[in-house]
C-alpha cells in the first residue's frame, strides 16, 4: 500500500481532531481554549485535504468544511472575548 502526503495529511488530521477530544474529556483543554480550536481547525484542513487529493468523498467533505467553520468561529469568539476582558480590566 502506498501513502502519498495526502493520506498522512487526512490521518494526522483525523488524530488531531480525536486528541483534541479526547483531552477535552480528560479535562486538559477547555472547550473554549485556543488549543482545542487550533486542533480542530488543523484536523479539518488536514481531512480536507485527504478528500481534495484523494478519494473525493462529499458527506465526508461538507462535515469537515463544518467542522473547520465552526473552529475559525470558536477562534475569533475567543479572541474577542479576551479583547473584550483586557478592555474591561477583568
């Protein structure tokens, strides 16, 4: 079986995206935490990825364009909420 750099972007993807998970019930990230979402948002490239490069699957490709929307939208949350606490002097 032969890997090309987009089978282990999709798998390094998918481990990103379960580790960050799976620290998340061991409570070592938050789930607000620039982390996770960095985790999340690495993962789903790295699954987009695999599906562009490799075999195109489309369920597969919309949940991960989700799953990248979703942590871009946890990110600037996050940072504007940090904003918004330094401006406050919390």
């Amino acid at each position: 079986m032969t890997f090309y750099w987009h089978d282990w972007a999709g798998y390094i993807g998918v481990v990103l995206v379960l580790l960050a998970f799976l620290l998340l019930q061991a409570h070592k990230l938050h789930g607000n935490g620039l982390v996770y979402q960095l985790m999340n948002v690495l993962g789903a490239i790295g699954v987009l990825l695999s599906l562009l490069f490799g075999t195109f699957n489309a369920a597969a490709f919309f949940m991960q364009v989700a799953w990248l929307l979703i942590g871009v939208y946890g990110i600037a949350r996050g940072m504007r909420t940090r904003r918004e606490a330094r401006g406050s002097g919390r």
